[in-house]
C-alpha cells in the first residue's frame, strides 16, 4: 500500500517495522532504534518513477 501511495505522488517517507523508532534531533534524522533483533526501517521514495527503498541502519537496544 505504501509504495502505491508513494507512486501517486505521497512525499517520501520513513518505514518502520514493529518494535523501531525514529529518533529525531530537531527536524535531523539522528538515529532508528529498536527493542527488536531483526527490526528494519527504510527511507521509501520516488525516483525517476521508481519507489525506491533505502534501507537505513537500526541500532537494537537489547530485549526480545
């Protein structure tokens, strides 16, 4: 759903899985952090007519 969002015209965006979180320094990206092992996030956008998926690195904090 996201991607065909995107492909209409949706600004870029972050995707998280479950379990992550975007923490923000102001309006600066400073790192994705997560309770889960195997949790991803990804910067999901546009480009020359492709939705791109760019993954970005998690740190995990420890947990499950």
């Amino acid at each position: 759903m996201l991607r065909r969002l995107i492909k209409r015209g949706f600004p870029s965006t972050l995707a998280l899985d479950d379990g992550a979180a975007a923490h923000f320094v102001g309006t600066r990206l400073d790192e994705i952090v997560s309770s889960r092992r195997k949790a991803r996030a990804m910067r999901v956008e546009l480009r020359r007519g492709v939705v791109v998926e760019t993954p970005i690195p998690v740190r995990y904090l420890g947990g499950r």
